[in-house]
C-alpha cells in the first residue's frame, strides 16, 4: 500500500522502493532479534553484506560510465583527427593531379617532337637514299660507256 501511495516503480531502480524494503526489513530484524539475538545478528550481517555489495556495484558503474565517456571521447577525438588527415589527403590528391596533368602536356608535347624529329630524319634518309640510288644509276651508265667505249 506504501509502495502505491509513494508511486513507486514496479520494475528498475526505484529509489523510493529501496527506502521501503530497507524499512522493512529493518523492523524485520528488530523482531527477530527480540526472539533469538542470534538470528538479529546474523540478518544484521546479511543487510550490511547487502549495502556492501550495491555500493560496490555502484562503483562499479559509476567507473563503467566514465570508462565509457572517456571511450567516446577519445573516438570522437580519432574522429576529428581522421577527417582532418582526409581533408590533407585531399589536398595532396589534387595537386598530385595538377602535377600528373602537367606531365602527361611535357610527355604529350616530347613525344610530338620525337615524332617530328623523327619524320625529319625519315625524309632525310630517303633523300639520302634516293641521292644514292640516283648516284648509283649515273656511274652505272658511265661505267657501262666507258665499258662500251672500250670494246
């Protein structure tokens, strides 16, 4: 009836609660130890063991979340440290860019050399070729006359 008017909760931690069993039990032990001492001691033990064990899970919580705060905040501290590395790497991306595009006009631009140079030396050749193939034909004939005038 204590539990209703005071509206404490069914499920949970209810501090609320917790203040009513503790009454209750407290009278409990009250009466038994009126009966037998002995038992008023030994159930005085167990509540005392019982306050013992919630402070240490207390503890244990109240360590828990801060681990996890301290957890959190240190992703979050990655976090920034991992957007700020991208953003760096972005920027190097774009000017490695820029400098392949830059290279790739100096090859384009050498290679159309090369192939000039190349087509220059080509047409040289075959001037050349030809200059020797006309050359070739003239002491051809001339030999053949003088090899003619001799017989």
């Amino acid at each position: 009836m204590r539990l209703q008017q005071r509206q404490a909760r069914e499920t949970g931690i209810c501090p609320v609660r917790r203040q009513l069993y503790t009454q209750c039990f407290d009278e409990l032990i009250r009466q038994v130890t009126i009966n037998c001492a002995e038992r008023g001691l030994l159930l005085l033990r167990v509540r005392d063991e019982i306050k013992m064990t919630l402070a240490a899970y207390q503890t244990l919580y109240e360590s828990s979340i801060a681990f996890g705060m301290r957890k959190a905040l240190q992703a979050e501290q990655g976090k920034e440290d991992l957007i700020n590395t991208a953003e760096e790497l972005q920027l190097q991306k774009i000017e490695l860019e820029k400098v392949v595009a830059e290279l790739r006009l100096k090859f384009d631009q050498a290679d159309r050399r090369s192939a000039e140079l190349r087509e220059a030396e080509e047409k040289k050749h075959m001037e050349e070729v030809q200059f020797l193939k006309k050359t070739n034909l003239q002491l051809k004939t001339q030999l053949e006359g003088i090899i003619a005038q001799k017989k």
